[in-house]
C-alpha cells in the first residue's frame, strides 16, 4: 500500500549547507578510487590538541557521562565567561548569560527562532552562511540581504545596512570575519553601526564571531559585545570548532542579553537538552590551557592563504583578493565564462577538485567559487595546478 504522509509546508523554505552534499560527493568518487583534492570543507585539517583530548579522555574516565544542565556546566561557563572578558572584551559577563550548545548553529537557530514572526524583518550578510537565510525562511520571517561587495573586501558598509532597517527589522546578524569571503570588518564601520544602532532600540544584533581567532596582516578582532551602549540586545555566537581544531566535539557556545537567556535555554531544553558533558570539560581545557596550538595554526594558515591566492590569480579567469580572516578564498571566476554552479560541478568530476559555488552562499555569491585552505601547502598546489589543466583543456 503505498503512503501518503503530508508533511509540513514549510520545509519548502528550508535550504541546507551545500557543503555537506559536496561531501557525499566526494566520498562516493573516493569509494570509487578517485583522487580528489578537499578545498571544500569548512574544517581545520590538524587534530585536537592533545592536552584537549586529554581532558576529555579524563572527565570520561571521571565520569562526566549524564546530563548536565540544559546551559552547561557551571564551571565551563565560568571559564566562557572569563574568556569573553578577556578577548571579546564584553565587560563583566555573567555566567548565567552563558549556553554551551553543541556546534554553533544552535545559537543562530534559536536566536532566529526567538524574533521571527510573520512580516518581521531579520537582516543577514550575503553571500554569507547559508544557515542564516535558510531558517529565516524556515521561521517565517523575512530575509532581508545585506550585500557584501568585493571592492569592499567583502567587508559591509555601515551606511547601507542602517538604511535598511524599517521599524518591522527585528535582528541583524553579522559575521566577522566571514564566510565564506574571508572579509573583516574594519573597527570604523563597526563604530558607525553601534552609532546609529543605539537610535535603533528594537532590533537586536547576532554577532557570529566564530573565527576571531584567525586574522592575519596585524589585524585586531572588535567584538559587538565590546560595546556597552549595545550589550543589553546583542547576542555573540562562539566556540571551538575552528579555533582549536574540535568540528567533531560539536562545541560552540553563546552569550545572551540578561532579558532573553531564559527565553534560549527553552529552547535548548526543547531541542537538544544539553551538551555532552565530558566535551564541556574538553572546552574548558581549550579556554583555559596552553594556547600555542592557536597560534601555529593561525601561522599555517597564513602562509597557505598567499600561496592559494598566488595561485588563484595565475589561472585565466579568476581574481581573487586577499581574506583578512578565518580560511577561505573567495575568488571570483566571472572571467572563465562559466557559470559557478557549473563550475563547481565541472572542477569536482574533471580535475578531481572540490571547492563551492558562491550561490551555495547567496544569491549574490554568483560568479564566484569559495576555496578553503584548511588543508596543506602540497595539496593547495596541486590542486591548483589541476584547475589550471582542467580549464585551460576546456578552451582547446
């Protein structure tokens, strides 16, 4: 008897993370003994450090293996705190403000979910991560884009986006530095936002600051929580996956504005209860621990982020600009007249690459493809090396 299950509507406006289906791809052309080059993933391709994986190896065999509560462990939030105060430079930070989740989009889930409503206005970076405006659709709310300009270095502009805010605009997510462009937004622009932004008492602002630990070329992070006169409405999503090398361990944490974190930790309850217990002692080593494995990644990074670049604009048909942070390239591919999906595709199953289209990042991500160098000097070569052949075939 064949079925007929009726499922929700509005799973019609929900998207995904292209990234992820690249992965399946991958894995299938792999099982098939392909060679492919991973410049796809959003992932840091070093391993935990060890004293990490110590520490939750030792709270298991201590025996963190129930619930905690639905925030986290107290002393885990204690140490997200002090680490807030220290780097952010959120101020005094108080741990009850603070909800370990596992990964960071229960953060950007929950604070969608928390000002969405039918006609309501949430204004997201595009082309940014595409879980913004997938659960923007999803919750029912309206997507409004921020368009973030290459001759910008994918960095907004202050002005523009307060002049879309409408009294129906009730959060504004912002990402520095980004993905997939790599764009930092100067401290300025930041200034004159906050500015204008405390004429603007009803809309709240998420701020994803999941890779301030990666800038390069001297440039110093500024948190939205650094600033006081906006801290009562501004929600910073964090945590460890790409600082320290944990995608795995699902870590991520926010911190919430004092008047709504008991409306997040509902929301958590409903969802996922709480994070597992022995990686909430796995982050608190992170935090607290030596941080030198920090910094040689940021350095390795740094060094594959020219040598991707240099690459990137030896091939006819691509310029790319040079990312301020976290580890991707954004390289615009408008010049080899192929379209990005296309050139996505053709890449993959052609020279054995695999990189994204821009469109898996927003509409206004068309005409480029998002390059991550979390991977070593000798792949990136090589894999360049493979888009150089594979294109310069196609124009025989």
């Amino acid at each position: 008897m064949q079925t007929s299950l009726k499922l929700t509507s509005r799973l019609a406006q929900l998207g995904t993370e292209n990234a992820f289906e690249v992965v399946n791809k991958v894995r299938a052309l792999e099982a098939q003994k392909k060679s492919i080059i991973h410049l796809h993933i959003g992932a840091p391709d070093f391993k935990t450090p060890a004293n990490i994986v110590e520490a939750g190896r030792k709270a298991l065999a201590d025996g963190f293996h129930g619930y905690t509560p639905a925030k986290g462990l107290m002393p885990v939030r204690e140490t997200v705190a002090a680490y807030c105060e220290r780097f952010h430079k959120a101020g005094k930070v108080d741990p009850d403000n603070v909800i370990i989740c596992p990964g960071g989009k229960p953060t950007m889930f929950y604070a969608i979910t928390l000002f969405s409503d039918p006609g309501a206005e949430i204004i997201y970076p595009n082309p940014g991560f595409p879980i913004y405006e997938s659960v923007i659709r999803f919750s029912g709310a309206t997507p409004v884009p921020l368009h973030l300009k290459e001759e910008n270095g994918f960095a907004f502009s202050a002005d523009e986006l307060l002049g879309k805010i409408t009294p129906k605009t009730r959060l504004i997510i912002l990402n520095s530095p980004a993905n997939p462009t790599g764009g930092v937004v100067p401290k300025r622009e930041l200034d004159k936002l906050v500015a204008g932004l405390e004429k603007q008492p009803h809309v709240a602002i998420m701020s994803d600051e999941i890779y301030s630990r990666l800038l390069y070329d001297g440039e110093q992070h500024t948190s939205l929580l650094s600033y006081e006169s906006i801290r009562d409405r501004t929600i910073l999503l964090d945590g460890w996956s790409k600082t320290y090398a944990m995608t795995g361990w699902r870590m991520g944490f926010g911190v919430w504005p004092k008047s709504i974190v008991a409306d997040a930790e509902r929301l958590q309850i409903n969802t996922v209860s709480c994070t597992n217990a022995a990686a909430q002692m796995a982050g608190k080593e992170a935090l607290e621990g030596p941080q030198d494995s920090v910094d040689g990644m940021r350095a390795a990074f740094d060094e594959r982020r020219g040598l991707i670049v240099r690459e990137l604009n030896s091939i006819p048909g691509f310029k790319c600009i040079l990312p301020k942070g976290a580890f991707y390239a954004f390289a615009n591919v408008k010049g080899t007249g192929i379209p990005s999906r296309e050139l996505e595709t053709k890449l993959l199953y052609e020279a054995g690459v695999s990189c994204l289209s821009g469109t898996s990042f927003g509409a206004f991500g068309d005409g480029y493809l998002r390059f991550s160098y979390a991977n070593s000097a000798e792949n990136i070569q090589e894999g360049m090396r493979r888009v150089r052949e594979c294109l310069a075939v196609a124009k025989r």
